[in-house]
C-alpha cells in the first residue's frame, strides 16, 4: 500500500484559535477515510489545508509524493484533488450540465483564440468532454435536471450535483465534507451508495467528513478522530468504536458538564 | 402554435450545444441579421441611419463588452467611456501614422491597444470586488480622460484638441470621414457587430464563458475546482476592454466624425452601464436590447408628440422626455429586474405554449 496523501504534523491556527494541532494522517490509495469529531474539531479546516485554501502554518502535505502544501487551490485541483464543501457552494446561476462542464475545466484546453471561433477545435474540445459528463449523469441519475438553473433544485439532489461536479475533474482523491449533511434518510442512503460506487468502480481515494455514526461506520475503510484540533484515534471502525478516548470526547462531556448536552 | 419545438430531436452533442438549439429561433436570427444587413440601407434615410441606427450598433457593441465584465465576470466597471476613449485615441493615431492600413484593420488594432490598457486597470480586481472595485476603475475613467486632454501628442497636436475622422476606404468604398455615405457607415457597424456579437456568444457558451460566470456565481469554489482566479479576471477586463476599445473607435469614425474627450466622459461609462443592467446583465442579446431601449426611447418620445400633430415648445419638451425616460426605466427595472432579454425569454416561454394555458 502506498500513500496517496500524507499529512505531516500539520497545525493552522487563526488569530489566537489553535484550529489544527500537529496533526499526521495518511491517505492510502483507493480507500475510504472517513474524519469524524465534535463540531469545531478541525476536520473542514484539515479539508481546506488539503485543497489549498489555506495554507498550514508548520507541517507538510504531500500528494503522491509531490508536496503541496503551499500550492493555490487551483493548482491543487489540476494535480487531481476535488471536493465538496459543507454548505453547499454550487453556481446557481447556472444550470447542472454548466455546473459539471466546469467541474472538467482543468481538464479542458480550450484559449481564448480557439473560443473565438468555436467551431473546430473548440466545439471538439466540448463534445469531448460532454460525453463525460453524460457519463456522470447516467450515473448519479440526474438526467431530468440537465437544463435546470442548479439554485432551484432541492437540496438532496443539489448535494448530488455537488458530487458530480467534484467527479466531472476525475479526481484521484474526493474530499466530501458532510455529503450528507442535512439528507432525509433516503437521500443518505443513495449519497453512501454513490461513494461506495465511485470508490470501488473507479477507484477513487475518498476523505469523508460525516457526522452520521452509522454512515461512517457502515462504508469507511478507516477513520480518523479529531477533538480540539488534534488527532486523538485512528484505525477500523471497530478500533475507533471501542477507542476510550473517543467515547471520551463524543459522551465524556454530557457526564463532566452536568447539562447534558454534547459539545455543540 | 408557430413557436413550438416538437419533433425536433438532437442526436449530436454538437447540435445540443448550438447557439439556437430551436429551429424557429435560428431561422428568426437569421432572418433577422440579413433584414438588418439589406433594408436600412435601401429605405432607411439619413437621418435614420446616421442619429439612430450608427449610434444604436455602435453602443450595443460597447454594452456587449461591458456585459461580459459585468454580466457574465461579474465585475463592476464605471472605466467604460475611458476604455472607448483609448480605442478612439488609438485609432486616430494608428490611422494619421499609417494611412494605407485599413481601417478595420485599425479599428481592431485599436482595440487591442484598450484591451492591454484594461489589463492593467483590472489588476485591482483580484483584491478588491463589487462597489470598490466599481470606484477602483473610476481612476480609470478619470486618468485616461486627464491623460489625453493634457497629452498633445494624442490629438497630433491641433490646438482645438479634436481628434477627426478622416476619409479612409474599404474595398474602394469611403467608410470613414465627412464624405463617406451614411449607408456605408451602417454597414461597417452592423458587420463590426454582428462579428463581435458572435464571438461573444462564443465565448460565453465555452469554457472560458464559464469559468468567468463560476467567478461570478462563487468564486472560491471556482478557485476550488481549478479556475484561476486573476488569469481568469484579467481575460475579462481585457476581452471587455477590447470590445469597448473597438466601440470608443466606431463612436468618433463612423457617428461623430469628430470628438474630444467630453465624448468620453462619465456619463458614457454611466450610459452603458443602464444599458447592460436594463438590457440583461449575462445576455448578449440583452446588450441589443438595452442599447436600443436608451437610444430609441428619447428619440421616440422627442419626436412622438409631433407624430400626433402636438405642437409643444422644445424646452417643455425636453423636461417631459427626460421625465417620461426616467420613469420607464424604473416601470421596466420593477416589472422584470432581469432585464429586458429575461422579458423576451418569458415571452418566448408562453409562446411555446400559446394558445393553450398550460
């Protein structure tokens, strides 16, 4: 096994907020890591360091053994890193076909001397690349929605054309922060069946940050726990579950605070 | 009834990916385009063709560059008029030092003196975005306008500070100074036009058109998803300016014969603004639509009272034209905030339809 993403002690912190400490992880190739903790743990911030949107104030972040760690987010997604965000941040303005053929921008060529003319190598460029995101869209069942302007659709399914945007760049490795944030339970089911899918027939390395336990425990290769910005547990879902720190840091407080309530 | 689109069936991506996927609609613009090409000239007088019909193209190729940056980059920009000017500029100098280029030639080399001008200028836009951007490229507008008025080498001197068209040909036709026809005018416009409008129609439906309208929509998801944010800015401001460039050109050679600066103050940066937010912000058709709304409207409410045999005096006139505008301008911004070209869509929606409700 060799690793895809590497992550060496990495910390940020923003003002006098420690959000990551030291924190190491390694991503294998063609596996499915999920990164669980209490809310204000680290784990988008993690997210954000990995695609570049921010930059880790000590450490490392290597990508098939190519540092990245101080690379723009753009050249990031170039080098085969996609990614979902937690609230979800499609171009409503634009309809899902629009939405996806962005997704393959890095993927694409096209200047502006052969845009303007379109007809040749441009419009070649373009079916090219249609035809691939067709794929897509057979594949996530969205094919009703094509022409549809992507703010008007229901959440559930505008998380799903967030997902096809982040495969239309076919990506090596897929960050998804809480893909099912917000889901009713079926919505949940089919989103988990879409990883499992893109991760075993496309081997797609995923980063999954998800609160639901049962999702989690159900589909991850391995998880990840973070608490306070730092790594407290690591191993199979069976490891994790049984981890006395982290029954700690998800019960521990709702016994020590005395008003019962989880961390929020 | 006529409007409908059933039975038509693509089998090619190439054909879904059109710029008039309906039949109707492309057999509508073509007929369009070649009426505008054949009958103007024909029927159409003098006056028509050089007060309305030259101003008219000419501000809807500079309101198409404007909606590029504006509608589709989402970048807002008050340097338009600044913009013009350096295209205007340019080609007065362009065409005094090189007579035997022609004058298309020209007019384009001069919008690619603009385009490297608004590079420079949109180099803010990478810090800065909305309203303070809008203020950053205010500078622009206000120091290219000081910078051709204090320049003499921009007018080759003269002492009235007046740049002039002078008589240049095409294909051994006078386009261009005060003996050419207003027909060939027209014509040197509508095809100026006609090619930019398709270029930007081009652009905007291909990778770059979106790349600019991810920035728009969210631009750090775009940056997310590899859309560089500065290249990508900096292409608007240039293809925007450059469109401007070649409008600021048309405006002296083909309307006013000749200009100096005034021609390019504010309010020009103003006017074409009105007519890309009235037109339809990200609508190319829109910018047509808007261009004609600010030209057409003030001279059809100059000329309708006589058109009814009221006689009014001009000043009063004036006061009622300026109030009856203002007011369809804000009619039009609350019936449809969109835009005129989201107006034709509707009309297009319920026409598919008609005359059944649903």
């Amino acid at each position: 096994m060799s690793a895809l993403l590497e992550i060496r002690d990495v910390s940020k912190a923003f003002g006098g907020v420690q959000a990551v400490t030291g924190v190491s992880l390694d991503v294998q190739k063609g596996e499915i890591l999920s990164v669980i903790g209490p809310n204000g743990a680290g784990k988008t911030t993690l997210l954000n360091m990995i695609s570049g949107f921010y930059h880790p104030d000590t450490g490392r972040i290597a990508l098939g053994g190519r540092d990245v760690t101080r690379l723009a987010p753009s050249r990031v997604a170039e080098l085969g890193v996609a990614r979902t965000f937690q609230n979800i941040a499609l171009f409503k303005g634009m309809s899902v076909l629009d939405n996806l053929m962005l997704g393959r921008h890095v993927r694409m060529t096209s200047g502006v001397l052969k845009s303007f003319v379109y007809w040749g190598l441009a419009q070649r460029e373009e079916i090219t690349h249609r035809k691939r995101v067709e794929d897509i869209i057979d594949f996530l069942k969205i094919q009703d929605l094509r022409r549809r302007p992507c703010g008007s659709l229901a959440y559930g399914l505008q998380k799903r054309v967030e997902l096809g945007r982040a495969l239309a760049l076919d990506p090596e490795a897929l960050l998804l922060d809480e893909p099912m944030g917000g889901c009713n339970h079926e919505e949940k089911e089919d989103m988990a069946r879409f990883v499992l899918d893109v991760n075993e027939e496309w081997g797609v390395t995923i980063v999954l940050i998800e609160h639901d336990m049962g999702v989690v425990m159900d589909i991850s290769d391995r998880v990840a726990v973070l608490d306070m910005g730092a790594k407290i547990a690591e191993g199979t879902p069976d490891e994790v579950r049984a981890d006395p720190l982290v029954i700690h840091a998800y019960l521990g407080e709702a016994k020590t605070s005395g008003n019962g309530g989880p961390r929020g | 009834m006529i409007y409908r689109e059933a039975g038509q069936f693509k089998t090619t991506y190439g054909a879904d990916q059109a710029v008039f996927p309906i039949r109707q609609d492309r057999w509508f613009v073509l007929v369009v385009v070649a009426a505008a090409f054949v009958v103007p000239p024909l029927v159409a007088d003098e006056y028509w063709l050089q007060a309305v019909l030259i101003p008219l193209l000419v501000y809807a190729l500079a309101a198409i560059g404007l909606n590029l940056l504006t509608g589709y980059a989402g970048q807002l920009s008050l340097g338009t008029g600044g913009f013009m000017a350096v295209g205007a500029y340019s080609a007065f100098k362009l065409t005094t030092a090189f007579p035997q280029v022609n004058i298309i030639l020209v007019f384009l080399l001069s919008g690619l003196v603009a385009a490297g001008v608004g590079l420079v200028f949109g180099i803010p836009s990478l810090r800065i975005k909305g309203f303070y951007l809008a203020v950053a490229t205010l500078a622009a507008q206000f120091f290219l306008i000081w910078l051709f008025n204090k320049v003499p080498w921009f007018v080759n001197y003269a002492s009235s500070g007046t740049i002039t068209a002078p008589n240049r040909t095409v294909l051994g036709v006078l386009v261009t100074g005060p003996n050419a026809t207003a027909p060939m005018r027209y014509l040197v416009a509508l095809g100026l036009v006609a090619a930019g409008a398709l270029v930007a129609k081009n652009l905007v439906r291909g990778r770059i058109g979106r790349s600019w309208m991810a920035i728009r929509d969210r631009d750090i998801a775009a940056e997310i998803i590899g859309v560089r944010p500065l290249q990508t800015k900096l292409l608007a401001f240039g293809i925007s300016s450059f469109y401007c460039g070649v409008a600021g050109a048309e405006l002296v050679f083909l309307f006013l014969g000749s200009a100096e600066t005034l021609a390019f103050d504010i309010t020009q940066s103003f006017l074409v603004l009105f007519m890309v937010i009235i037109g339809g912000l990200g609508s190319i058709l829109g910018s047509f639509l808007g261009a004609a709304f600010i030209i057409l409207v003030p001279i059809s409410l100059t000329n309708a009272p006589h058109a009814v045999g009221l006689t009014l005096p001009v000043a009063l006139l004036k006061q009622f034209e300026l109030m009856i505008f203002g007011g369809l301008i804000l009619f039009f911004l609350i019936v449809e905030p969109h835009g005129l070209a989201r107006l034709w869509q509707i009309g297009k929606e319920k026409l598919r339809l008609w005359p059944f409700p649903h």
